[in-house]
C-alpha cells in the first residue's frame, strides 16, 4: 500500500517540476541572445550590434570655475611683464654663425661650444699669472662651424658678443628675428673679458639696441632673464634668479697657459645652454645685467650654474673695442695667496692684524715691484690652506679694506685705469706703510 501510494506521487511531482525548468530555460533563451553559441551565425549578429549606452548629457552642469583674480592678479602682472620683455627686447638678440678660416677640415669643438669652468686652480689668483687652463673647449679647426647669440649695443649696427663665439672665424652670419640673414665682421676682441664686438651690415627696421645696467645695483635674489640661441633654438626666453656676486672666472689661456681671472662675475641659475653664449642676461627693467658666458657642469649641459660677464666691464671694454680694437686692462703683477687671512690665522703667523691677503710674488718689470712691494720667502699650511710668509700683506688698495685677493682684482677691474695710481697698504714688519703704484697695462695675451 505505501509503495503504491509512494510511485504515484513522485511522477506527479516530477512532471511539474519538468515543466517549471523548460519554462525558464526558454524564458533565459528568449530576453539574452547574446549567450548563444559562438558558431551560429544567427547569434553572432545581434551580439556585435550590442553596444555602450550614451552618457546623458547633464544640460545645466558647468565647469570648475577659474581662480579670483584677486588670486591670480600678481601672478598676471609677472606673465605680462615677462611677454612685454620679450617683445621688445628679443628683436635686438641675434643668432651668430661663424665658419672657421678654412672651407675644410673637421671642427675641434661643439658647434654650439659653450665655456664649462671648474673651481679655481689652487694657485694663488693673480692679475698676471695664476694658473693653467680650467676650460673643457677643445682647440678650433680649419672649417669649424659655430654657433651664439649677441645683441645691438648702437645705432651704427654694433652687436656685442662673446669672443669665443666668433674665434677663429673667417665668415660671420647674424640672423635677426624676422629671419633676414646678413653678414657680419669683427671689429675688436677682448680675450682677457671674453667680450667682442662684430658689425652687421643691415639692422632690419625699427630694431633698437639693448640698454646697459648697473651690474653694481645687481643683488642676489633679483630676477635674471636670459634670451639666446640655446641648442640652435633661437629667441628661446628662460628665467632664474641672482645667485651670487662677484665671482672670479677663469678666462681662456693665452698661447703659452697663462691667464687671468675675469673680476665681479655674476652667478646665475636662469637656464643657460650651448648656444646662448654672448647673450644678454636683463633686470626686470629690460637692461641688460651682464653677457652669459660660461656654466659650471660637470655634464656639459646646464645644473643650475651660469655666469655672466658684467655689464659695467662691457661699458669700459666696448668703446675702446669699437673705437681701438682692444682694450687694455689694469695691472699690478701681484700674486696673491688663494685664502685670506682672518683673525686666528693671522695670529698663528704672527701677523698683528684681523684681515688683508699674502703676496706669494710680484712679476718681474711689474708695477707692484718697481714699487718696492715684496714677496714672501716661504710658506705654511693651516688648516689646509697654504699662507705666504715674510712677504708684504695689502690690507687695503686706495680706500677698500682687502679679505681676499677677489678684492684687489674686482677692484682694479671696475674703479682703475692704466696709468692710475694707487695707494696699496701693507703690513710689513709689523706696521703698516702705504705704497704708490703706478697702474700698468696688462701684457698683452697672442
């Protein structure tokens, strides 16, 4: 009885369940084609018309407003500033182009060779002879091309530069800023200040000459803007800051290793590139602050290190270039301990003073030595740092304390001139005596 009962429940049971899973099954089938087989033909077709649904388009959504321009004001005032500048200034800003002194042979140099200095050499500086070659360039060749930057100092068409931008130049192109190509020809150089002067034979109208500062009013910290050819880019503007003042640099060796330093250097962190060499560096007034020159590298390229050429030594050396070819720079024939001395080194000398610098040596027919000025007989090491012993110390020159012996080249570059006499005060023997000197001209470098 409970067998029977049980076999036919089960098939009424199962029936209907049977039939509840084909409902689903072909209710599944019917609302998602998309599942069906790969290979039927009839399948494939609606999947590929399946498509993303649009985005709605919210009709009253607006964008992220744009900042006060209470906020943006100064921010404003500086973009305009620096456009302005630019426009008006870069017309005057040239690309040089020089071709070497033979329409063959291989360049010795980058076509866009930019001076690259190291720290100054660890002999004493000098306004004669401090050292040997610290510079990375290597000699010219026959057909070398070049390229820098310049800018119109005049009226008459003079554009002032590098003189390493045009060395050794036989042919010399200046592009302008419109794109007109003339040429160009060297009036005088200045190896010693790394400065020249060329002249081109047209100046596109209504381009006028870049006025000189007073790199004297330069303080650290104030805006510095370069404009030049970097990498043959020409008119590229870039921006930094002063970074420091009155460095020394190291200037190109004459034929046979010698050199001098280039006083009241000005440091820079505006970017400054192969090219840019004898571009000017401008104030935020648009003068220009100095000429740039030279980088500190230990790659080639830039790391944060410019230099530049003063623009009170281009107001001393451009004239006299223009108007003589060269310039003849001050000199005393001093050669001067590379440290100065201070308080507790000078009373481990034995020295009753709290500043000045040794002289190591005077040059033979100098100034300083038809003056009497004396050098030392020995030497000793505090500290790491060699001093000069039983020679004169300056401790000043006319009326500048002297620390250091940046301060006598600095200072004979910017405030003397051949045939000037000054007053050097020295400590020998324990007094201090006051010594004329004659100013001379510096020898002249081949």
């Amino acid at each position: 009885m409970g067998r029977r009962l049980q076999m036919v429940i089960l098939p009424v049971l199962i029936i209907p369940a049977l039939l509840l899973v084909g409902l689903v099954t072909a209710n599944v089938l019917h609302q998602s084609p998309q599942s069906a087989p790969a290979s039927s033909p009839a399948a494939a077709a609606p999947a590929a018309a399946v498509t993303a649904a649009p985005l709605a388009v919210v009709s009253n959504a607006t964008p992220v407003p744009t900042l006060s321009p209470a906020l943006t004001g100064p921010i404003d005032s500086q973009d305009a500033l620096l456009t302005k500048l630019y426009r008006e200034r870069s017309p005057a800003v040239v690309t040089i182009k020089i071709v070497g002194n033979s329409a063959s042979g291989q360049s010795g140099r980058s076509p866009l060779a930019l001076p690259t200095v190291q720290p100054a050499p660890s002999a004493g500086p000098s306004d004669s002879q401090p050292g040997p070659p610290t510079d990375q360039n290597p000699g010219l060749q026959p057909g070398f091309v070049a390229e820098g930057s310049g800018f119109l100092v005049d009226g008459d068409r003079h554009i002032v530069t590098n003189n390493h931008v045009v060395e050794g130049a036989s042919d010399i192109e200046v592009t302008w800023t419109d794109g007109s190509i003339v040429e160009a020809k060297v009036v005088g150089v200045d190896l010693d200040a790394d400065l020249a002067v060329i002249q081109a034979d047209k100046v596109p109208n209504g381009v006028q000459p870049l006025p000189l500062g007073d790199s004297r009013a330069v303080e650290v910290g104030q805006r510095a803007i370069a404009i030049g050819n970097p990498f043959g880019l020409g008119t590229t503007l870039t921006m930094g800051i002063v970074s420091a003042r009155g460095r020394l640099l190291p200037n190109q060796a004459d034929a046979n290793g010698n050199r001098f330093f280039i006083a009241d250097i000005i440091q820079t962190d505006a970017t400054i590139n192969p090219g840019n060499s004898g571009g000017p560096l401008l104030n935020s007034r648009g003068e220009v602050v100095g000429i740039n020159t030279a980088i500190r590298t230990d790659t080639g390229t830039f790391q944060g290190v410019g230099y530049a050429v003063p623009a009170n030594m281009v107001k001393k050396v451009i004239p006299e270039l223009i108007k003589h070819g060269q310039y003849q720079h001050p000199f005393l024939g001093l050669l001067m301990d590379p440290t100065g001395l201070s308080e507790t080194t000078a009373k481990q000398l034995g020295l009753n003073t709290t500043h000045g610098v040794g002289i190591d040596g005077v040059a033979a027919n100098s100034p300083v030595q038809q003056a009497g000025i004396h050098g030392s007989s020995g030497h000793r090491v505090i500290n790491g740092a060699q001093y000069s012993t039983g020679g004169d110390v300056v401790l000043k020159i006319n009326d500048k304390v002297v620390n250091q012996s940046a301060d006598i080249i600095d200072y004979l570059a910017t405030d003397t001139e051949v045939g000037q006499t000054v007053t050097l005060t020295v400590l020998r023997d324990g007094k201090e005596v006051p010594v004329q000197v004659k100013i001379g001209a510096r020898p002249h470098q081949p």
